[in-house]
C-alpha cells in the first residue's frame, strides 16, 4: 500500500479522488489545482495495538510500545509477537492520560534502564504525570525490575487534560521531560509550577545543575517556559532541541527549545480560546521567542523525530510529526536552527507516534481511542 505526498496545506482546501486503487490528494489554492508526485514510500502494516502511544526500539531491533491503558508491552522485530511486561505500576487513565512516552538510558546496553511516563491520582483525586525508570529483565517472565518515580510534575490538579510527558536525553546525557499546563492556563507562567515547563533533570530525576532559570525563584528542574501541550521533544544531531505542541484553536507550534526563554502561552500564542476569547499574536520585541514554525488551521501534533537520513538522505535533519486531527504525517524542513513546513501526507488515521527504525525506516503509531486497535505501520523508500 502507498499513500500520496501532499504541499504544506496551510489555508488549503483538501479533496480526495482515488486513481489506481489509492487516494490522491488534489491541492486547491487561489482557483488553482495541483496534483502532487505519490509519496515516495510504501506503507507496510505491522501489528495492531489498543490505543498504543509511544514506542522505542531496542538495540536488537525489537521494540518497546506503550498502550495507554496502562501497558508496556516487548514486541519482536516483526511485530509477529508480544509480552506485556510485569513489574509496571498501575496508571490513572481518563481523558488524556494513561501510560505515555518510553525511552532507553543512552547506556542501555550496559545498564538495561528504561524511562517510562505516566498519569498518576493522588488520594484527593488530583492528577499529575510522572517520569519512571526500571530495568529491563528478560530470564523468566520480562519485567521491568527495581521500577522507581523519580519525578513528580507539580502541581497535581484536576482534570484529564494536557498531561505531555514526552521524553528525550541529550548528547551529554541529561534528561529533558514536559509537563503540560494541564488545561489551566496560568501555570505556564508560575515560577513555582512545573506545568507548562521543558524539564532538564539528572538521569535520576534530580534538577541538573546550571538550570537557567533556578537563581530567578523558579523550580530549580525548568529549563523553559511559556508552554501548552508539549507532546513532541527530539535532539538533532547537531544538539538543537526541537519540540511541538498543540496551540489553543490553531497556533499548533515547532519550536527550538532554548535555555530560559518564555514561549509565550497563555499570553501570546497564533491561536485563540476554544471559547471564541482573543489571545494576541506572537510579534517581533514582545519579549517572547516566537515559534519556527505554526498551522492555523490546527493539524493536532502527536509525536515528534529529528530524522537521521538513512533511508532518505535528501530528508538528513527534518523533522516528522505525527497529525491527530490532520490524520497526517507531516515533515518539517529544518536548515540549521530555522525551520519552514515541508511535506504533508494524508495517512488515512490519526498518528500518534513517530520514530526512527534501526535502517532508517519511518514508523508510524496510528492512535486509536482506548478500546479500539491503532496500527504499527512501517514506511520504506519505494
């Protein structure tokens, strides 16, 4: 099966027409159509999983996936077989939350730590998500050994929204993890809040050292601020930390993530308040870092990878997002530290996950609502 290529569709009007057995997106902007080349991969499904939401590849080539219900599941190469690992923690599900993002320690090979995100209820019945770590253990029954919480998003509120959790290490081996704003608006700007934050952490979950903004009062774990629903955090190989998150109504933003800025949100932002309410755009001089790229009308942005170019060289540092609402697979161009919309291609599904497989092929997590399957998809070049 293959799937066709689309132009950024930015104030574009969509349709589809079918032309050999496959849809084929027409483009209509200004009176004027075009018709895009096909996409130039071949769509291969894999597994079906219930309302899978991240994944992770092991060295061997096998993969770790995570279903929101509360799973972390060990899934052969192929996707022909699975074991749910014993030892993880029960998860609080509802709305957004459940069990989240799933990632190796960069020294996995010698210490088997795998880092896991999830929604957690407290005794008052508040919420909040937690970063999470065990040890891979595959004699007997694989389970996750010696599981501790080694962060606790603050502070824990009401609600089953904007929970983020995304996950990701960089080159010097420290832990960067989201926390979303919980729908709540103002802690993105509370000093004292987590939520709303990128987080750089220790690889034991303590605030690291050389925190930008600890000496000005805020938690001494916020790296920045300013933020909605983070739900995508990549490093390129150059080192710039790319991140995305849902906007409001439109503003669905990539940024680069740097130490100590304020990106704005709920006081600035390319969307406004689902209740119709006015929120300000971003401009130049308002003292807030402006994101490199924004869809107004929203795509939705689940996951997130700054693609390596194994197996589409010309594609060497873009990025990929996976499309809830646009049901797409989206690639952002990425020249250095800017960046301007790519390619987008019509999936058919919402896509919640994106990575990178061991030869280069581009995995995709369809997301399916709880209860229901989403599939592994597998993209190779035609």
């Amino acid at each position: 099966m293959s799937l066709p290529a689309s132009l950024p569709i930015t104030g574009f009007r969509r349709r589809l027409a079918p032309v050999a057995g496959a849809a084929l997106l027409t483009i209509a902007c200004s009176g004027q159509a075009q018709e895009p080349s096909a996409a130039p991969f071949t769509v291969t499904p894999v597994a079906d999983f219930d309302a899978p939401w991240a994944m992770t590849f092991l060295p061997d080539g096998r993969m770790l996936v995570t279903e929101k219900a509360g799973q972390i599941l060990l899934v052969a190469a192929d996707g022909s077989a699975r074991t749910a690992l014993a030892g993880v923690p029960a998860v609080a599900t509802g709305g957004q939350g459940g069990m989240h993002d799933v990632v190796l320690h960069p020294r996995f090979a010698a210490n088997r730590l795998v880092y896991f995100s999830y929604v957690e209820q407290n005794d008052a019945g508040a919420k909040g998500v937690v970063l999470a770590r065990g040890r891979l253990e595959e004699a007997g029954t694989p389970r996750l050994d010696k599981v501790e919480v080694i962060f606790r998003a603050t502070p824990y509120v009401e609600g089953n929204g904007h929970f983020s959790g995304r996950i990701a290490f960089a080159p010097d081996g420290k832990l960067f993890f989201t926390n979303g704003e919980r729908q709540k608006f103002d802690p993105a700007q509370d000093p004292a809040a987590t939520l709303g934050k990128v987080l750089r952490l220790n690889d034991d979950g303590t605030p690291a050292k050389g925190n930008p903004l600890a000496a000005k009062g805020f938690h001494p774990a916020v790296w920045s601020y300013g933020h909605r629903n983070l739900l995508g955090l990549a490093f390129d190989a150059r080192g710039n930390l790319w991140q995305q998150e849902m906007g409001p109504k439109g503003g669905d933003e990539v940024n680069l993530v740097l130490p100590g800025r304020n990106y704005g949100y709920p006081r600035v932002s390319n969307g406004d308040h689902y209740d119709g309410r006015d929120i300000p755009d971003h401009q130049p001089g308002d003292g807030f870092e402006a994101p490199k790229v924004w869809w107004n009308p929203a795509i939705s942005p689940g996951g997130l990878i700054a693609y390596s170019g194994r197996m589409w060289p010309e594609w060497r540092g873009d990025l990929f997002i996976g499309g809830l609402s646009s049901k797409a697979l989206i690639r952002v161009d990425v020249d250095g530290t800017n960046a301007q919309k790519g390619s987008q291609w019509d999936m058919g599904a919402r896509i919640r996950e994106v990575e990178e497989g061991p030869d280069g092929a581009l995995w995709l997590l369809e997301d399916g609502a709880q209860g229901s399957q989403g599939r592994l998809l597998r993209l190779t070049r035609r």
